[in-house]
C-alpha cells in the first residue's frame, strides 16, 4: 500500500512543478520536500514503522495541495502599455 501511495505523490509533486514551471520559475525545495516525505514515508511504512509513514505521507499530501492553492506570480514578461 505504501508503495502506491508514496509513488502518487511522488508523481502528484512532479506534475505540479512541472505545470508551474510553464509559467513561472517556482523554488524546486518545496516539491523537493514533498518528495523526500513521499520516499520516506514508503521506506518508513516499508519497515514497519506504520505511523510514522502514514503521517509522512499525509503532510507530503497537504504540503501539495497547499503548493497548488498559491497563486501564480504577477511579474510577468510583458511589459505592457
């Protein structure tokens, strides 16, 4: 089951810093964080350690879904009128 889960997020994380770097240059550590969450959470759950791999994995997933509720930046490349 760990595996999965770790692996969605894993891909959720990548997904989403990749649809953002179409419009923006967003910081790589936070996505990065919820990768590191995501393959800690799966080697904790892996090893027995159920709780600490389902928390794990739990705040990857609120990390993300915080990361897409922000805006995109308003600087953009357009200088306008």
């Amino acid at each position: 089951m760990f595996d999965w889960l770790a692996t969605s997020l894993f891909a959720a994380a990548a997904a989403m810093f990749m649809f953002r770097m179409r419009f923006e240059r967003p910081a790589v550590a936070p996505y990065a964080l919820v990768g590191f969450a995501a393959v800690i959470g799966w080697w904790a759950g892996e090893d027995g350690l159920y709780a600490l791999g389902v928390g794990l994995i739990i705040t990857g997933a609120f990390l993300l879904l915080h990361l897409a509720s922000l805006p995109y930046s308003e600087e953009s490349e357009d200088p306008g009128p």
